[in-house]
C-alpha cells in the first residue's frame, strides 16, 4: 500500500505527497486538460515539461512552496545551458542525485540536442515548458489553490526572430531521396523513404505521421495495395482533416508495407529497441525523436546548409505549392491551421521566388542612358 500511495502522490493527487518535490494537485491539472478536450499529445508534453520542473526542484533541493521569481530565472538557465536528462531521470527512478550526475549534466550534450539545437535547447523548446508552467499556476489559481507567484511571474524568453528559410526544392528532394543511399538494411530504406515520401507529400505534422495508423489508409483487401490517395487525420487539438497523397508516396508506402510481416497497428515501426521489445500494439511505433535525428543524419551528410527537419519538409510543402500558385485558404486547410495568419507563417516567398519576383515585376529596372541623365541634369 505504501508503494501505491508513493506512485499516485507522484503524478499530483491532492493528498500530502511524499515526494517533496512533486507538484501540488498536477493530476488534477491534466484530468482539467482532457476535460478541456487538449490532445493526448499535447497532455503528454505537459505533464513531461512540469515533471522536467520538478526535476530541477529536486536538483536545486527546493520544493514548489518555496519557489520565487530568481528560481524560474535559474530554470531558464538550467534549460538553456545544462543537459536536463541525467538529473531527470535520476529523478523519475527516485534516485539520490550525485556528484557524478550533475557534472554528466554540466558537460555532456544530449544527442537531441546535438541533433537539433547546436547543443542547447531551442528558445522555443524553452518558452513551451515555461508555457506549461504558468498553465499550471493559473490551474491552481483558478481552482483557488495557493501558488509560491503568481502565473504572470513567469516571463518567457525573447526569442529571436528569423525569417523561416526552407531548403532549395531539388535540396529537398535529394533528402527525401536519400535512405536509398545512406540506409544499408532494405526494411529501413523503404521505411525512412516513405516517412519523408509522406510528409513531404500531405504536409502532415511529425506527430501525425508517428501517430499514423495501417488502417487510416484505405487499401485494396485481396491485395493490400493503397487505393486511395485521400486520408482523413486527426491533427492538433483533436482537430480533422483530409490529407493527399502523391503518387510517389503512395508507391513508397505500398513498397513498405509489403516488407511488413507484422500485425501492429502502426504505419510505421521500429525494426529493434525497447518499443519492439515489449510487442505491445499500442506501443510499438517509431518514435519522433528518431525520425528528427534521422533527418538531421542525412541533412549533415548532404550538406544542406539550410537548418532542416520533419517541420521543414512541412514548411517546404507549403512553400513550394504556394510557389506553383496554391491558393493560401486551401494550404490552410491542408496544414491544418485554424487561422490564415497561421499559414501565412509557412507561406513565403523563398529568396529564390523574391528575386525572381524583383527581377519581374520592379517598375524602374533599366540603366538610364547617359545622354538622356545629362539632359535631365540641366
């Protein structure tokens, strides 16, 4: 019984938790999230971002009564600066933390953040767990609970503001391409070439493609080929949508698919590690994290200068049928966006469509003849 108490204390029930460092009433912030109709995934980040909190409580041995203004300033700086995942999971097995275990988190980067950051957390990896944080004070201010400061107190960080570039089309390409090149075992050439194949072709979110069932797909009975390119997803905030796919797509998901010798439900599988390991249905499916690093493998081993992830293939499909004439509500409702505002982010004119743009439509382009600039001068 004891054990049990220690686990349900641990995710934020509303009794004296034995954890010191645990949030006050957290699973009551998170059964208010469901009951507000929040995606599981969006829950699941939450719930992640305020226990990565109170890891750093138990790192800087504070508990949340006792939190003021400087200790979400030294947060920021622990996100920033310090690879958070030692102390972490230390942390989350209850372990006492040592010597060894904060200098691991002085010095060593994490892969993600190798990967993707350039060693450190992106400012707006950052301001989303600030986000979380401040929700959850307004939780408790809401349900008129005591709160150490206000949700107010909490400032996100000024992030720098950089016009979205996308890479070259044929640099995309040649990216999507690629698995052929660089993956020696067939199952993960065909499994990463259909991955990107899809994003590339729907504009579908990382989320959305790990979350993407065999069944979402309508596929012929006798012979399990793909016989519609039409799917219908359910994205962000629980919101629904039809996405296409491209003939190429579907030609990479077929090949996939019969490599398949499993009955999982999810399109796309791990081929080893602790998901497949534990054969459970609902478990086993890749991961984004590995679809993020991979992507950053080849974008490296390209040499694409432009910054490039599962979001920029995204953004590059947005980009590109904008380009070819798009019409920006239709875009809106392929992305999945609520507001045109939204998409409008995503739809740009990349450097190569401005200049050519300029070089098109500028009024005053020709060089002025010199005979003609004299007689104007007097």
């Amino acid at each position: 019984m004891k054990n049990k108490e220690n686990n349900e204390n641990e995710f934020g029930s509303a009794t004296s938790h034995i954890n010191p460092y645990s949030l006050p009433y957290l699973r009551e912030y998170l059964t208010n999230l469901r009951n507000d109709n929040y995606s599981r995934e969006t829950i699941a980040n939450y719930a992640r971002d305020l226990s990565i909190f109170s890891s750093f409580l138990y790192y800087i041995e504070t508990q949340f009564d006792n939190i003021e203004k400087l200790t979400i300033s030294e947060y920021k700086g622990f996100l920033r600066d310090q690879n958070y995942l030692p102390i972490f999971h230390k942390y989350q097995k209850g372990l006492k933390l040592k010597q060894k275990d904060v200098e691991k988190s002085m010095t060593e980067i994490s892969e993600v953040k190798k990967a993707m950051y350039k060693g450190q957390l992106s400012d707006n990896s950052v301001n989303r767990m600030l986000s979380a944080l401040r929700s959850y004070l307004a939780f408790l201010v809401d349900m008129d609970k005591p709160v150490p400061i206000p949700p107010n107190a909490i400032k996100l960080i000024k992030a720098e503001k950089k016009e979205k570039q996308v890479a070259e089309l044929d640099e995309l390409i040649e990216l999507i391409e690629c698995p052929d090149q660089f993956e020696t075992k067939p199952i993960l050439k065909a499994r990463n070439r259909a991955i990107l194949e899809l994003i590339f072709s729907t504009g579908m979110r990382i989320s959305e493609v790990v979350n993407l069932d065999k069944e979402h797909i309508k596929r012929n009975t006798q012979t399990r080929q793909i016989i519609d390119n039409k799917m219908y997803i359910k994205g962000k905030g629980n919101k629904q949508r039809f996405v296409y796919l491209t003939d190429r797509a579907i030609f990479h998901l077929n090949e996939y698919l019969k490599m398949r010798k499993d009955n999982f439900p999810a399109m796309f599988v791990p081929t080893k590690g602790t998901r497949k390991a534990t054969g459970n249905p609902y478990i086993v499916r890749l991961s984004q994290n590995y679809i993020q690093m991979k992507i950053a493998d080849y974008r490296k081993r390209l040499g694409i200068i432009v910054p490039t992830s599962a979001h920029s293939l995204r953004h590059g499909f947005a980009t590109y049928i904008a380009e070819s004439g798009a019409n920006p509500a239709a875009i809106q409702k392929l992305l999945g966006h609520s507001s045109l505002q939204t998409t409008s982010k995503y739809v740009h004119a990349s450097d190569k469509f401005a200049e050519k743009a300029h070089r098109e439509y500028h009024p005053v382009q020709e060089i002025e003849k010199e005979e003609n600039r004299k007689v104007g001068d007097l």
